[in-house]
C-alpha cells in the first residue's frame, strides 16, 4: 500500500488551506486536523479546568474546520490542491473517507466532553472521525506501522467509540514492531 502524505494542502477553487495533513492511501483518505498550544509559563501555570476548557476549545475548533474539509472532499471524486509546481489533482473516488483530529494532551476524567464534537462531526458527515492525543498516535504508529494497519486501529478505536459515546485510549501490550509491515492485513 503507497500512502501519498501532503502536509498543508491549499485548495486550487480559494486558497485556502484544505486541512492540516491529507494521506491518501490505496483505499483510504484521511484528513487530520492538529491542535497544539505552545508550552509558555502561562499555560504551564494554568489550573487543571482552565487547561480541560483551552482543550475542549481546540477540539471545537478542529472539529468545525474537518467538517468543513469533509463536505469539500465528500463532494467530489477529486480533490485539486495548488502547488509550487503548480495545479495537483488528488483521485478520491472509491476510497473511504474519514477525519482524524489530534491535539497535545487529554485527561482521563474528560474524554466524554472531548469525544462530543467529534462524534458530531462523525454523525452529520456519515464519515468516521476519529480523536486522538499526541501520546495516543505515537503509540498507534508504534503499534501498527503500516498504513492499512494504522487505518484499521483508527477505524476500531471510531466503531468503539460510537458504542461507548467516547474515544477510548488505545492501549497495547508488549513490545511494538521494529520494522515497518508493508503487507495487508
């Protein structure tokens, strides 16, 4: 499987950024959204419900914006991106579509409030969106070191969570793979 990874793809129609990472895969697209804040003693300083409140905001933020990339690309069997070397189409028909967002840290007490937006998005999509931490998409990568296998951990983390009404922690156990799988499963 040949994963195509574009990192701040623009729309050719406005110019304006599509979403933060767009992969593209034999089967799959998959537009991420990343949130960070920077480390300034201010943030560090902040009490634990200011910092939940800055996180939950971020996940707003991130979920309005991959609603938006979605209806753009679920409306098109092609996605056309302007490049430095010039106009770029993207094929799309015939492969599933779904949205990532990950942001620096989530806590454990407040992944119900964090998954809703999310789920929301999922829901008026009809599309799997997906919300991970930093932490959680190291462990993935770790874990499933391929593309078909990463986008299978995702899809299972989005069917658990639509069951639980929010995002569980990926967990594994044992040690991750040393060397990258290129193989289906």
């Amino acid at each position: 499987m040949i994963c195509q990874r574009l990192h701040l793809p623009i729309r050719e129609d406005n110019g304006t950024e599509l979403t933060d990472v767009l992969c593209v895969a034999d089967g799959t697209v998959l537009l991420v959204q990343a949130k960070d804040s920077p480390n300034t003693e201010a943030s560090l300083q902040r009490p634990m419900d200011r910092k939940k409140a800055v996180i939950r905001a971020h996940i707003e933020k991130a979920a309005k914006q991959l609603q938006g990339a979605l209806s753009h690309v679920e409306q098109r069997g092609e996605i056309i991106l302007r490049t430095a070397k010039g106009r770029r189409v993207v094929p799309i028909a015939g492969r599933v579509i779904c949205g990532l967002v990950v942001v620096r840290e989530m806590f454990d007490d407040d992944y119900r409030a964090c998954s809703a937006p999310i789920l929301t998005v999922a829901k008026a999509c009809d599309k799997p969106c997906i919300l991970l931490d930093y932490a959680a998409m190291h462990l993935m990568a770790l874990y499933l070191p391929s593309p078909i296998r990463l986008c299978n951990g995702l899809f299972q983390l989005f069917d658990l969570a639509l069951k639980l009404g929010e995002f569980p922690k990926p967990r594994f156990t044992g040690a991750p793979s040393t060397k990258v799988d290129h193989t289906p499963q």
